[in-house]
C-alpha cells in the first residue's frame, strides 16, 4: 500500500530557532496537505500543497512531486507552534487521503 | 459562522452497544471523511463519502457503518463487532475529494467499558 513517512518523529526546540518537517510518500501525488494538531486535539490545515511552494506568515511549504517529498519549514519557532504536525496525502485513489505518522514539535520559551 | 460539529465531545458506553457519532457541516462541502486516532498514534481512515447516497471504505472500516442520507450529515456507527472502539474520532469534509483542503471538526472521544 502507500506508504507516508514522516520525519523527524520528535523535535525539540528553543524559542526563535527554525525547523524543517519532511514528509515522503511512495507514489505519484494529486493531493498533499499539512496539518497541525494542538493540545487539545484540534486539526488545523496549514496547507494544500500538491506540487510548489507556499508561505503563510512564518510557515512555508514545498512539495517535489517528482521526488516525492514534502516540506514544511517553521521560522522563528513560538511555543504556540508546539503540537504535531501531519502530512496527508493524496494518490491516484481520488478523495482518499493518507496521513503520516506525525511529528511531535516541543519548542521551550 | 460555517463548519463541522460534532457531538458529543465525550461519549461513554458499555461494551457490546452500538453507538451512532454525530457529524454535519453547513459549509456545502460534497466530500465528508471519519478518522480515528489512537494516543500518541496518526489518523486511520475508516470511510469517507464524496456524494449523497455514496461512500467508500477507508483502511478499517470493519466494525464501522456510515450513512449519506443528507449533504451536510455524514453520521458513523461504531457496532459491537469494533474489537477496540475506545478512541478519538475525527470528521472532516472538503469541497471536492480531490482538489481542495480538508476541514476537520473538533472531535469526539469515544471510551467504551
């Protein structure tokens, strides 16, 4: 089956440092997404991003489809940004969407 | 303000009941999908509907039923025959199943004793 990998699966930083998140999937793309989960469980969408680059604020996002792999920069990390982060992917299975493993971000004031 | 409710936020039953979990939108979105997630684990699909009347199986949809009655409500039972029901329950819904960001709902958390 497809395969979505996540890494690192742990991050720690100090406030103001800056982070890449990568995502890899096994197969042709139509649909990649980034997401962040809060403490309480809450999935926010942070990015449709099937293929280029995208930057909302201090967060930007690039997907190499040809390589199949994704990332997800944190610039200036806040303590708000702590959570997991999740990719989800979308291959040629049309309205499906696969979600990594996650990555536990912990950044210290 | 539009977006996915579900309810309840905590729900408690006793082995070997069925439950029904609650999820509707009014952001008109035609594709509606049911996660489930295990602590410290990602989201597993269990079935997801891109029309009316018509939905798919995710990855582990044994145990789980939904139904597509409405565009906006997009209700999963979770049956006796789930080995381990306990767990957080995420819905979600985009405008095309294909070309569009994924919205979810706060959740519901499941524990069954």
């Amino acid at each position: 089956g497809i395969q979505v990998e996540q890494s690192p699966p742990d991050l720690i930083l100090q406030e103001g440092a800056n982070s890449t998140l990568r995502c890899n999937f096994s197969d042709s793309v139509n649909n990649l997404q980034w997401f962040h989960q809060n403490p309480w469980g809450q999935l926010i969408n942070l990015f449709y991003i099937p293929s280029g680059t995208k930057q909302n604020g201090r967060l930007s996002a690039t997907t190499v489809a040809t390589e199949r792999y994704s990332l997800l920069y944190i610039s200036s990390s806040q303590t708000t940004d702590s959570g997991v982060y999740f990719c989800a992917y979308g291959g040629t299975s049309y309205g499906k969407l696969t979600f990594g493993q996650g990555t536990i971000l912990t950044v210290h004031p | 303000d539009g977006g996915i409710t579900q309810s309840p936020k905590y729900l408690f039953r006793k082995e070997g009941q069925n439950v029904t979990l609650s999820c509707e939108q009014n952001l008109n979105h035609d594709a509606m999908y049911w996660y489930r997630q295990d602590p410290g684990q990602g989201l597993r699909l269990i079935y997801y509907s891109q029309i009316v009347n018509d939905f798919q199986k995710g990855d582990i949809a044994e145990g789980y039923s939904v139904s597509r009655e409405k565009k906006e409500s997009f209700p999963l039972t979770v049956t006796s025959a789930q080995k381990n029901p306990t767990a957080f329950y995420l819905c979600a819904s985009t405008l095309t199943g294909g070309n569009s960001p994924l919205h979810f709902g706060n959740g519901t958390r499941l524990t069954v004793t």
